[in-house]
C-alpha cells in the first residue's frame, strides 16, 4: 500500500534562509513484514511536489492540491507551465532554489538543469511571484545556455541588477554561432 503527501513544512521559515516550504512524502506499507519505508522531499514549487510524487507511483489524478490552500494561477500561461512542471518534471533536476516568504515580497527562484544535455537551453529559472492584492501566483520561465548564467540572473535581484528572463528556445532551434571576427575567411 503507498501514501503520498503534501505537506507544507511552516518551520522552514525559522531554519536556513530560503529553504524550500513544500514537502513531498512516499510512503509505502508492507503488511505481511509489518513494516513501512518512506522517502521525502523538499521541493520549492507545489508543481515539483506532484511530479515528485507522481514519478513514485501517485496516480496523476489523485495528487490535485486544494485550491484553499493557496493563491489560484494568475492566468493560463502559469496553469500551462504548471502542468508541464508535473508532467515532465523528470527531465530536470534542481540545482538552487530560493524561498522569500516575506509578505510584500514573497517569490521562489528554482534552477533546474535539462538531463538531457542536447536540450536547448539545459539550464531554466523558474520564478514564481505572489501578487498579494490580487490574491494570485505568476509562474514564468527563462532559458540559459549555462548554470552560471543562471545563477548570475537569480543573484541579479539581490544586487538591483534585474533584468527580464530570456526566452526558452524551443527544441529543435539551436543556439546561433558567435559572429565571425571582421577580415577573416573560412
């Protein structure tokens, strides 16, 4: 028998700065042993939490979250990277979040690498921003060629540098060659 769970973990606040909130937990029971294992997970989106989950057996249908329990998408662009967070949340790992739960700025960063590394732009920032007056979370998403462009974007805000993400390429679109220098010949 397997459970799984969502849990939002509200003594993350009070621990390292940024941690993520969200707790993904598999559990599975045997009963002829009389035992059980689990596995967890923090993870900073709802939509990795599903995907997590539903990757170790949770029938997708089965892990939908309470709209109650938190501000609704803004519109269909963030539904739409939402569901493709969950359902292809296996092609990516994490490499950095981000938490702010600071009620007049509250966003989370994620940087996720591509396993596949033929994959345009392996490295994607998601940013997911509450707009406290309108009650609703935005989610978008920008493409790098590498982590340390990422991470510079991501450490950008913090310096007052902000700039907005740059689009992802669609696969199949490669990155265009560096111009050649003036004067020479092939």
């Amino acid at each position: 028998m397997q459970r799984n769970y969502v849990l939002l973990d509200r003594t993350a606040t009070w621990g390292h700065h940024g941690t993520p909130q969200v707790l993904a937990v598999h559990v599975q029971r045997d009963h002829e042993k009389q035992a059980f294992s689990f596995e967890q997970a923090p993870q900073p989106l709802p939509a990795m939490v599903q995907s997590w989950l539903i990757h170790r057996g949770c029938p997708h249908d089965a892990i939908g979250l309470d709209p109650e329990l938190g501000p609704p998408p803004a519109g269909e662009a963030t539904r739409a990277l939402e569901r493709r967070l969950v359902d292809d949340g296996d092609h990516y790992v994490m490499g950095y979040s981000y938490t702010s739960d600071d009620p007049d700025d509250m966003v989370i960063v994620v940087v996720l690498r591509a396993l596949d590394e033929q994959a345009p732009n392996p490295f994607r920032v998601v940013v997911e921003e509450v707009d406290p007056e309108r009650r609703t979370h935005t989610l978008r998403e920008g493409g790098f060629d590498t982590a340390g462009e990422a991470l510079q974007w991501c450490e950008a805000p913090l310096t007052g540098e902000s700039s907005p993400l740059p689009p992802v390429r669609p696969a199949g679109v490669a990155k265009a060659p560096a111009p050649r220098p003036p004067g020479r010949s092939r």
